[in-house]
C-alpha cells in the first residue's frame, strides 16, 4: 500500500500535512507503542512493518482468509481491516505476545504436537483466531453450529469438530491442513 | 488509497456536524466493508468520521416490548445477545450465517445495513459500472452474474445486496433510525434500500450525511417462530446465493400471520409480500407453501446464468415453512 499521501492531494487543499498523520499510543502485546502514522496504516501494516511484529501475516489484506488474525480486547479480528488510528486505547495481542517467556501457550504446543501446519503461513492467523474462539464459546457465544436447543442456554458451548470448523472457517489454509487444525484445537478446547 | 483525515466524535450530535461540514466524509463502523473498499479504490473519502465508539452499543427493551439495538452494536453481540436468541431466533441466525468470527467481532449494526454490492465489477476501478459511475454502463448484464440479481433489477444495474441481517430485519419488520443534519426520522428497514432503477448509484434512501443511530424491532408476534435458512457455494464464509427469513404463526393448521424476506435476490432484502397473501388463513400444508413461494417469484427475470436462484429461493421457503410448521406442532 502507498502511504505516502500523493502530492496532487495536498495541492488540491482537501488536507494539511497535520491532517492525514496522527502521533497515538497502541497497546501491542502488554506493551505501550507512541507512533506516528498515516491514517492509511492499517493494524497490519503498524504491526509488520512499523514495530517489527511479523507473527501476523498478509494473505488476502482484504478480510477473506484470516492469516491477519491479532485479538483486540481478547476478540479476533481481522487487522488488515483494522486502521490503527482507530485502536487507541484497545490492547492487541499478537502471536508473538501469546507465550509466556518461554513457556509457549496450549493451542501452539497443540499445533506443535499435532503437526497442524505445512507451510506455516496461515498458522499465526489460526492460533489467535482458536484462542478467541475458544473464549467466545466460553462465553456461551453460538454459532451457525450450534443446535437450536442449545440456543435456550447460556452456558459455554461445546466444541466438537463440527462446532470447531464452523467457527474456524474465517481461517483458509492454502495447504489444506484443516483436519489437523480441527484436532490441536480439540485437544485444547474445554 | 487515498490519503484521509480521522476524527472521533463524542456525540451523535457532533459526528452530524462533521459531517455536514465535509462532503467527502464517510462515517467509519468496523470498516470490514468501507476500508476494503477504499483499498480497492471504490471509496475515497477525504475524511473518516469514527463513529465505533458513539454511545450507540446497547440492546434494550422499548416500552412496546420490542428490541431497540443501538448502530455500533457488533454483529456477534447481537447474534448472541439473550432477548434475540430468545424472541427473534431469525435474527440470530441471520448474523451468524454470515461472514466470519472475526468480521462480526468488528461489523456493527449500521454498517452492516449499509454494506456495498459485492459485485465484482463494481469492486474494480478498471471496469465500467453504473453503480459506482453513473452512465458508464452494467457489463454485469451480459458478464459475470451468477451471483446477481433475479428481482427488482433494472437496465442500468442487476446488483442484489449482500447483508444477511437485513433481510431477517425486514421480515421483522423492523425501523431504522436517522439522525441527519435536518433532524431525526425512522424508516422501515424494508424501504431503506431502493430499487436500482435509472440511480443505481443511490442504495438507499438516506439522505447526505444522516447517521443510523438505532433499529427497532417491534414485539415478536405472539405464538410465532421464525428462521433463516441461507444457500451458499461452500459450507461457511460466503455470501448468499439466495435465503429467506421466514416468521410464522400457525394454528390448528391455519396460517395465521406470515413474513417472509429474501436474500441475495434483488437489490434490496426483498420482502415477498404475495407469498405472504398466499398464506395468511391457508392450511399450513406443503402445497400452500410452493404456492405461495411462487406468487412471489413469478416476477422473477433471470439473466442467462442465474435462473437456478428461483428455483433454489423456492425450495428454500418450502422447507423454511415446513420446518416451522412441525414446530409448531
Ligand atoms: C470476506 C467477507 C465475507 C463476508 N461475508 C458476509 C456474509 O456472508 N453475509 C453478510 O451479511 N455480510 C458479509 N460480509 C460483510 C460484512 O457483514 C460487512 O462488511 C459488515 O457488516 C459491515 O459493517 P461495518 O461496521 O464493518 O461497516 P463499515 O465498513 O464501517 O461501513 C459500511 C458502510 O456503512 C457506513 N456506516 C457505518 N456505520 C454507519 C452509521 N451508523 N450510520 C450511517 N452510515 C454508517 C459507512 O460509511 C460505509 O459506507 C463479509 C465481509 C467480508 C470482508
Ligand atoms: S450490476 Fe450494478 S454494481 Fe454490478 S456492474 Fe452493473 S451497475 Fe455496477
Ligand atoms: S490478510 Fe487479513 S484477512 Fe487476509
Ligand atoms: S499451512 Fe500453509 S496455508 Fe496453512
């Protein structure tokens, strides 16, 4: 993406150098980051090429396969459709900030374990996106899967492989890793 | 993309006046729908007024015994919201039959309502559209348009809009609320979009700079049960080929009251209110529900490759009502 603001724009009066930059403070894995960015930034682009966090991954950059996957406020999204002017004061989690030292959390040892990847490239995206899975299905959030008796309760949901694959399915993988992925998550998910 | 000015209003009040004052201003929801499309260059505001963090995000109950959902409430709230899972079934199953875990953590209620045809012509500056610039012509009409309209199209354009939600809301029968720099109006949601007609550049009838601050369900009808079924090209994460929402109350095997909307059909969630006719006092029988499927799509004009919609929206009524139907006992 070209960020540098085209010189016919500014010409043209619409905007003022001041007006297409803001300096914000982004909260990126337990971390205060102070940046200036152009308002065209997306969370993506701050992450990999601004702060060096390369963990989150540019697929599609158009909301289509996941592999940008990060958590805002404990919730995934996609942060090729995130503009990070717009996150101040939200706190993002990466893959890189979901081990603890060097402990590294369930769903990667899961994938370690059950060798849920090829290439690898869309397994950043997968991990997050199963870690907020997992907490909204907690949090009794339904599906397109799940049951209509199960809508009358407010308890967590269960998560079998049906459950898992719907819930994934803003995740492609280009190697087609998919029964793998559905198995590290089951070994993890409650 | 071009470059851009944010702000973020505390008001509704304010983010109107933003906007008033700036023509080139789009107010910005979860932008799953708008920054793609400044991406692709469809959309090139000179200012983004961020309305995500408006005091816009409550569900709660309206004096009548509806629903009354602010605009920045996001799509995976309101699907698992309680009083929605419980009286507006059609509602919920609406949302999470759309995109993905991660787009309904960020898309909200207003910019749902106001998303963009995912016509691929209209997505790419490189090829002529009405739409997107008016008179330069539909190459859809004769190109790709499997995914396109089959009702309410016109010369000028055959694009159907995308939302699932809005077509459970307009069997819901639901009102949105405006607030625009000539004041406060409500609309109902099944004429808030248009027909493309000789304007398809116009997808609703919103006025310049007026802001969706709430939609209103009114009470679930008594004794009702409604669903949403949706037809799709893979399992998940698609848009609809076509759907219906369907809300119906029968008794000792009579129709009593009936509203049905469609998807992925027309430029509009398509209320079919002669499938409706069809079913008020009928027995709730098979046969009246082809009947009434067909009342309805006997206006449909399909183009050379997408006739199989008809036949895909009739089936999917008839198995919407026979559901409801046994569960109704
Ligand atoms: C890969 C992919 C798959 C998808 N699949 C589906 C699907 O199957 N079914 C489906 O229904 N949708 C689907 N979507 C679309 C998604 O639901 C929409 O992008 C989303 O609902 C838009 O909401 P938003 O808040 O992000 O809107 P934004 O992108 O923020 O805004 C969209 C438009 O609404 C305007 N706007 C926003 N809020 C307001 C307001 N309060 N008042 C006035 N104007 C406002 C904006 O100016 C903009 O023009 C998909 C999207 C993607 C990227
Ligand atoms: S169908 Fe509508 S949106 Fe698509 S190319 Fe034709 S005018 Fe444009
Ligand atoms: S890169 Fe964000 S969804 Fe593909
Ligand atoms: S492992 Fe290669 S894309 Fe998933």
């Amino acid at each position: 993406m070209d960020t540098t603001p085209a010189k016919d724009e500014r010409d043209a009066g619409r905007l003022t150098p001041a007006d297409d930059r803001s300096t914000f403070t982004l909260h990126i894995n337990g971390t205060a980051q102070t940046l200036t960015l152009d308002h065209r930034t997306t969370v993506l682009d701050a992450l990999r090429e601004h702060l060096g966090l390369t963990g989150a991954k540019k697929g599609c950059d158009h909301g289509q396969c996941g592999a940008c996957t990060v958590l805002v406020d404990g919730r995934r999204a996609n942060s090729c459709l995130l503009l990070a002017v717009a996150q101040q004061g939200s706190r993002i989690t990466t893959v890189e900030g979901l081990a603890e030292g060097d402990r590294l959390h369930p769903l990667q040892e899961a994938f370690l374990e059950r060798d849920a990847l090829q290439c690898g490239y869309c397994t950043p995206g997968q991990i997050c996106s199963a870690v907020g899975m997992i907490a909204e299905s907690a949090d009794g959030f339904p599906s397109h899967a799940t049951p209509q008796e199960a809508l009358a309760d407010d308890g967590p949901v269960a998560l079998g492989p049906d459950e898992i694959r719907e819930r994934m399915s803003g995740n492609l993988c280009r190697c087609g890793a998919y029964p793998r992925i559905v198995e590290a998550i089951e070994d993890v998910a409650p | 993309m071009k470059p851009f000015a944010y702000q973020r209003p505390d008001s509704v009040a304010e983010a109107v006046r933003m906007n008033a004052e700036r023509p080139d201003a789009r107010f910005l929801g979860g932008g799953t729908n708008l920054v793609d499309l400044m991406k692709l260059g469809v959309e090139s505001p000179g200012l983004l007024i961020d309305v995500s963090g408006l005091p816009l995000d409550q569900v709660t109950a309206t004096d009548e015994g509806g629903l009354r959902i602010g605009a920045t409430v996001r799509n995976s709230d309101l699907a698992a919201h309680r009083a929605v899972r419980d009286r507006y079934p059609v509602l919920s199953q609406a949302l999470l039959a759309g995109a993905s875990g991660q787009l309904r953590n960020a898309a909200t209620t207003g910019g749902n309502l106001l998303q963009r045809t995912r016509c691929p012509y209209f997505q790419d500056t490189s090829k002529p559209c009405n739409k997107r610039t008016p008179g330069t012509g539909c190459p859809a009409r004769e190109g790709v348009h499997r995914d396109l309209a089959v009702l309410g199209h016109s010369e000028d354009c055959v694009a159907t809009h995308p939302s699932d939600m809005a077509v459970a809301l307009a069997a819901l029968d639901a009102t949105v609320h405006l607030h625009g720099p000539e004041g406060e109006r409500a609309v109902p949601v099944t004429e808030l979009h248009r027909l493309p007609g000789d304007d398809p550049g116009r997808d609703t009838v919103l006025r310049p700079g007026e802001l969706i601050t709430e939609v209103v369900l009114p009470p679930a009808p008594g004794g009702s049960a409604s669903l949403y079924r949706k037809a799709r090209d893979r399992a998940s994460y698609a848009f609809a080929l076509a759907s219906v929402a369907a809300v119906l109350t029968v008794r000792d095997g009579r129709v009593q009251q009936a509203s049905l909307a469609f998807g992925g059909l027309a430029h509009r969630p398509w209320r079919a209110r002669a499938a409706e006719d069809v079913l008020r006092g009928a027995p709730a029988t098979e046969e009246t529900f082809a009947r009434a499927a067909d009342a309805e799509l006997a206006a449909a004009r399909p183009l050379r490759d997408n006739g199989f919609k008809v036949t895909l929206a009739r089936r999917l009524t008839v198995g919407a009502l026979k559901e409801l139907t046994a569960r109704a006992g």
